[in-house]
C-alpha cells in the first residue's frame, strides 16, 4: 500500500470483477430501457421502498426489520432512476442511431457488405417492434403475481394451473399455500397491489390491460383509484381470502357470483391470458435476437476498424484511468478529493451524516499520524476507471502496482453505464488508502493491523498538531 498520496490527473488502475455490462446493444435495447424498463423499475423499487417505511412508522420493530431492505430497495432505485436520466441527457439512443445511419451508409458502399449484413438493422427493428409492442405493459403482467404480492401470487398460481385437484392434493396445496402465506406483510402487499393497478391505469392508449380495464374503467381519477384500493384491501387484507379458500379454487368452483372472489378471479385468469401472450412475443425475439446482435457488433466493429472490449461478466478486468473531477452541470464542479474537513461539514448528529466525537476530536487536533495531507486527511477520491456493480470493494492500485485506495460506487451522474461510458461524467468513487489506515490505527486504536502490512510512501508518523 502507499500512502504517499495523489494529485490530479495520477494515473490509476482498476483489477476487480463488474458484473455485468451491454455496451454494443442496439438502439431499440437502449430504448426499451430508457422508456420502458428503468422508469418501471424505478417507480416499483421506490414503491416498495415507501410501503416498508409507512409499515415501520408506527411499529418499531419492524421499522428496524426492514432497514436492511428499504436500503437495498433504494440504492437499486439510484440505479434504475439514475440511469434512465442519463440515458436521456446524454442522448444515448439518438448517438446509437446515429452510428446505425453511419453503418447503413458503410453497408450500402460495398456489394459483399450488403451480402453480410444487408438486413441486420432492419432485422432488429423488425423484432424489437413486434417484440416491443406492448412493452409498458408486457412488463407489469410479467412482474405482478411475484412475491411481493404473495395472496395474490397464490391466487394466480392457482388459477393459472387451472386444475382440479383430489381431496388428499388439495390437502397437500393447503399446506404448501400456507407455507407460502407465513411470513407475508399484509400492508405491504396492499400497497404493492395498489401500485400495479395504478400503472395499469396509466398505461398508454392500445396498451390498456383488459384485466384491469373490466373492473376499474367505469370510474375515473379519485372513484377509480378507491376502487382500487378496496380490490387491493380485498385480497391482501379481506376476510375472504385465506389459504383454504385459495386452496379451494383446485376444487370444485361454486356457480354463485362472489365479487370479492370472482372479480380477483377474472383479473389473474385475464393477467394469465396477456403474460401468456407477453412471453410468447419474447420466446420469439429470443429466437432471433442472438443471432441479429452478433452480426450487429461484427459488421459494426469491423466499420470502426477496432476489436472492441467484451462486455462486463463478472470475470476479472482490468480499467486504467487518471484522477479527475468533473461537472455535473453548468456552473458546478466535483472536485477529486474530498477530506475530513468535508464530513464534518455536512455533520448534522443524524444518520447517515453523524460524525463520531472521536473523528471530530482527531481532525480538531489534527493528529493524522502519517496519513495527513495539509490540515486534513483525504477519504474518498474520483478517477475515470471504468467500473459497474460487483466492483465495490476492488482495489485500485498507482502505476507501481501499489493500492491506493478501495473503489466502492459510482457517481450519480455516471449511471446508465451499463449501455455505454461518458469519459466527461463516468467517475468511479474510491476511498482513499490513507484514510483507511488511519481509521485503523488512529480512531480504532488497533496499530497492530497496519504494523503486520507492507506500507510504503509518505513521512513517517507525525505527531499530534501537525
């Protein structure tokens, strides 16, 4: 390790494992995700996150169970909502647009160009239209019966097996069903009902959900979104369904109209009907698509004149760069490093901007050991490393091969890489070595740890008022 420290534009380097990455998609992908599947994602994980904190507001129990999730719900929602942002301002599909009008050009130039890939744009418009028709939609019936709505999960389970069961099967199913039911969140699923069925209502025009439309479309603005929320009350926290009467939709069906079990009948039988059709139309796509984006990166790498990088797979990879700042917006810049003078700052006694007394008492008095840096010490740093989810935690290493520091996120600005990297505002956030160390050995009092490594760099240990 090396604490001997870094200045702008410090070369860098990244060895790690990100997991996953599309960079060579078609403009209609990068599309779908843009209007399609980040805002929904965005929207569901937000709406998740609400109905936990709303729960925990008047149980503390559960407001400490479920931290752990609302967190995780809300850092996939930076992601997805991030992401969609810069997928917009960044003007992603119309630059891949651009380059297919510029491949198009180079295929119409040369009779054996035309020959290997005369069709491959128009082929890929073909498929992701039909593919892509009813996309909004497409995407709520594939996502509604999940375990976030278990009662209604199991209602639909059973009406789309459809089947009959024996006295003894139907004992077997009960207790599977409540197996299934046991830890499930009443409230919570109310709420995730109500939020599908909203979505459903704002779906576009020629994308409406019959399902839906059936029971809510005579109503309109405040009358429909309380029709809503009596079906959603009805299934996650009615007195009519239980387990045995979702047990009881494998026997034999009653001739009597139940509108608390024939109406959430009707809707997972016409859900089963449209996810049905909505996979059908993927099935399809996947058939072809393998086969279309190969040619695709081929015949667009081959215009280029350049072996590209493979996508991200969570195999190991190496990313090179330089410290460096950037601006988010006219008039404002992040500069590279940030200091303990930063944190306290922003210090307001509440998590997560709570400042332990020691740090406060250890920067006041400036004793840094020899991790100092000026009158501070620095704790995270910005390079133009290249990283995606699963390289949190990689080291980052100076160009002798020495860590510098701990890469563990990514700017907000910088997301929607996973389509493609914006050398002005792809930043990887590190923390910085130093900071580290001195967290070990001066605020954790455990020396003992950095005295068993190798640290090279910097003067040797200061004392207290440098």
């Amino acid at each position: 390790m090396n604490i001997g420290g870094l200045k702008e534009d410090d070369f860098v380097f990244v060895m790690g494992y990100p997991g996953g990455t599309t960079r060579y998609r078609e403009s209609q992908s990068i599309e779908y995700a843009r209007d399609a599947n980040f805002p929904f994602l965005s929207s569901w994980l937000a709406a998740r996150s609400n109905a936990l904190r709303e729960i925990g507001k008047t149980d503390e129990d559960k407001r400490i169970k479920f931290q752990s999730e609302i967190a995780n719900f809300d850092n996939s929602f930076k992601v997805f909502d991030g992401g969609g942002r810069r997928l917009h301002q960044s003007d992603v599909v119309a630059k891949r647009q651009a380059q297919e009008t510029q491949f198009a050009s180079w295929v119409a130039a040369s009779p054996d160009r035309q020959k290997r890939y005369g069709t491959v744009l128009s082929d890929l418009a073909a498929a992701s239209a039909e593919s892509n028709k009813y996309a909004k939609r497409d995407i709520l019936v594939r996502r509604m019966g999940d375990a976030t709505t278990p009662m209604f999960r199991s209602i639909y389970m059973a009406v789309a097996d459809g089947k009959t069961l024996s006295d003894d099967q139907r004992t077997a199913k009960l207790a599977e069903i409540q197996k299934g039911l046991a830890d499930r969140e009443p409230a919570y699923e109310r709420e995730m009902i109500k939020f599908f069925l909203k979505a459903f209502a704002d779906l576009p025009e020629g994308q409406k959900f019959e399902g839906a439309e059936n029971l809510f479309k005579t109503f309109e603005g405040s009358g429909r979104r309380a029709a809503e929320e009596a079906f959603a009350e009805n299934v996650a926290q009615g007195s009519y369904w239980t387990a045995e009467t979702v047990a009881a939709l494998y026997g034999p069906q009653t001739m009597d109209f139940r509108p608390e079990r024939d109406n959430v009948r009707a809707f997972a039988t016409a859900l089963k009907q449209e996810k049905d059709a909505a996979n059908a139309r993927a099935a399809v796509f996947a058939g072809k698509i393998d086969r279309l984006r190969l040619l695709y990166q081929q015949g667009m790498a081959e215009m280029k004149g350049l072996t590209p990088y493979p996508d991200a797979n969570s195999t190991l990879r190496f990313s090179f760069g330089n410290i460096k700042g950037y601006a988010p917006r006219e008039a404002e810049y992040r500069t590279p490093f940030t200091t303990i003078k930063g944190m306290l700052e922003k210090d307001t006694g509440i998590n997560p901007f709570d400042v332990p007394q020691k740090l406060k008492d250890l920067q006041r008095t400036r004793d840094f050991g020899r991790y100092g840096q000026g009158d501070s010490i620095v704790v995270n740093f910005l390079s133009t490393t290249d990283i995606i989810g699963g390289n949190s935690g990689s080291p980052i290493l100076n160009g002798n091969g020495e860590q510098v520091g701990i890469c563990f996120d990514g700017n907000y600005e910088g997301l929607g890489n996973d389509f493609y990297y914006d050398p002005n505002m792809n930043r990887t956030i590190s923390v910085d070595i130093r900071f580290v160390l001195f967290v070990v050995e001066k605020f954790g009092d455990a020396k003992w740890v950095v005295d068993e490594m190798k640290v090279v760099g910097g003067a040797k240990t200061k004392a207290a008022g440098y």
